[in-house]
C-alpha cells in the first residue's frame, strides 16, 4: 500500500471510531466478571440467612442454607454452628488444603473397622475425606484406651486423636446391653457370641462407633434423631448445640446399630465443609 493511501485509510478510521462500538463491546464483559467476583466476597444479609435457616428442618441444612458466598459463611458461622449443631473440633492440620485426611491405626484389628467407617463418609460425601495414613504420615490416629466398663463412652475424638474403649470392645456383653437399653428388646443373637447374627451386628456397632467419631472430626455435634450416626441420648443447648434435649427423638431406627449415615449427617458435614472445618 502506498504512503498516500495508508495515511487516508488511517484518517477515515480515525474519523470513523468515535462511532464504533469498540468501548460497548469490551466493557460489559468487564463490569460483569467485576460484578461477579464482588458478589461472591460479598457477605449476605443477616435476615437473609435467618430466613433461610428457618425453611430448613430441624437440625438440616439443606440446599436452602448452602449455596452462599464464602463471606457469609466466615461472617455468620456462630449462626450456623447453633443452628445444626457444629463447630470446628479438628485444626487446621488435619485436613489441610487438600481438605483430607490421613487415618492410620497401629492395630490390625481396629484397622478393620476403622476403614470400613472411612469409606461410609466418603462414599456419602462423593469425596475421598478420608485416606488411609502410615506411622509416619497421618493426621488423625486411631487408638485403644483402657478406661474400664464405668466410663460412659465407647468412643471419643479430640483434636486429631480417636479412642476406641478397649474394654467395652473386649465385653461380649456390651452390644447386647446397649441395644436393650435403646430400643427395649433384646438383640438379635445375643446370647450367642458366636453367631453369624451377633457377629454382623457387633461388627456394625462398631463400624458405627468409629464414622460417629470421624463426624466429630468433620466438625459435626451430636443429635437427638436415634436415625443419625450423630445421636446421642442428651445435651445442654449452648454456642454449639441449638437446644438442650434429655430424651432421644426416635425417628425410626438407631443408626449406631444399622450403620448407617442420615441425610442430616451428611447434609451437616457439607455445611461444615463451606464453614472451613474441615
């Protein structure tokens, strides 16, 4: 192109870009990728959140409770902790960015148990939470303590520590006892400790005993619902727990003898997963 006609073809564009709509084109785009990053640091308004709370069912946070921003969930966490009764029991360091965890267990025999309880959340939670660790690379440890058949549990996590009661494991009559004093009747089994019936369901007590602990670490409290491998019989409402209950809330079955999670278990730990717990 000659000089002459370069310089013509760049006056006319010149002349001509006030009309364009160059600035119309790009702008929008711009604005909205601004607008929308705003919106997701954005923390929603406090009636808001109280009013999604209340179409919730008790103690379950559903969809309706779990599709807000990251800011809102750090600005209103205390809300959602006494509303479904959780709270962050596990640092940091267990599960960590990759948000997983590596459990690992000196005994072979609680390994057993120990896995199957791992795999329940995971495949409830269609994410693998929970990996099985080494000596040397783990973050919770599962564990034995010797307390005697007084103490009154059978299972218990703090921090990144998980106790199995060595004693109520080794007590051929605990399951039994237990489950009489639930549901009233006597277990299926039960005065034959070696049969296949009493076996599978002490295998399923204690599966369950070990997922109800894992949920502790996921940040999950306890609940009245026998259906939720988070029951328990009793608690005192505070900053964690939404009110204070003395007897369970039978809703159907006892999850700690069917080993089994509810939709509210699992409901509960993806609320503590946008919460930051684990």
């Amino acid at each position: 192109m000659g000089k002459k006609k370069w310089l013509l073809s760049l006056a006319v564009a010149i002349l001509l870009a006030p009309t364009l709509p160059f600035a119309q084109a790009v702008l929008p785009d711009s604005v909205a990728v601004t607008q929308t990053v705003a919106a997701k640091s954005k923390a929603t308004s406090k009636s808001t959140v109280v009013s999604a709370i209340k179409q919730t069912p008790d103690l379950n946070p559903t969809a309706k409770v779990r599709h807000f921003s990251q800011a809102t969930y750090a600005k209103y966490g205390a809300l959602f902790d006494k509303n479904y009764n959780v709270e962050k029991m596990s640092p940091y360091s267990v599960f960590g960015d990759a948000q997983e965890a590596y459990v690992y267990t000196s005994s072979p025999i609680l390994k057993r148990y120990m896995y199957a309880a791992m795999q329940n959340w995971n495949k409830a939670l269609g994410t693998k939470v929970f990996n099985l660790g080494t000596k040397s690379h783990k973050t919770i440890t599962v564990k034995w303590k010797y307390n005697g058949a007084s103490e009154e549990w059978d299972g218990m996590y703090q921090d990144n520590s998980l106790w199995i009661n060595k004693d109520d494991f080794d007590n051929v009559n605990y399951v039994p006892n237990t489950y009489q004093a639930a549901l009233n009747k006597e277990m299926p089994g039960a005065g034959n400790p070696n049969s296949s019936t009493y076996k599978q369901q002490y295998i399923n007590y204690w599966i369950a005993i070990i997922t109800h602990e894992l949920g502790h670490s996921l940040g999950l409290d306890h609940s009245p619902y026998t259906t939720d491998i988070m029951f328990s019989d009793s608690e005192t409402a505070g900053p964690d727990f939404k009110y204070t209950w003395k007897r369970a809330k039978v809703d159907g079955s006892y999850a700690e003898f069917k080993n089994s999670l509810s939709q509210r278990d699992i409901n509960r730990a993806k609320l503590t997963k946008l919460l930051g717990y684990w």
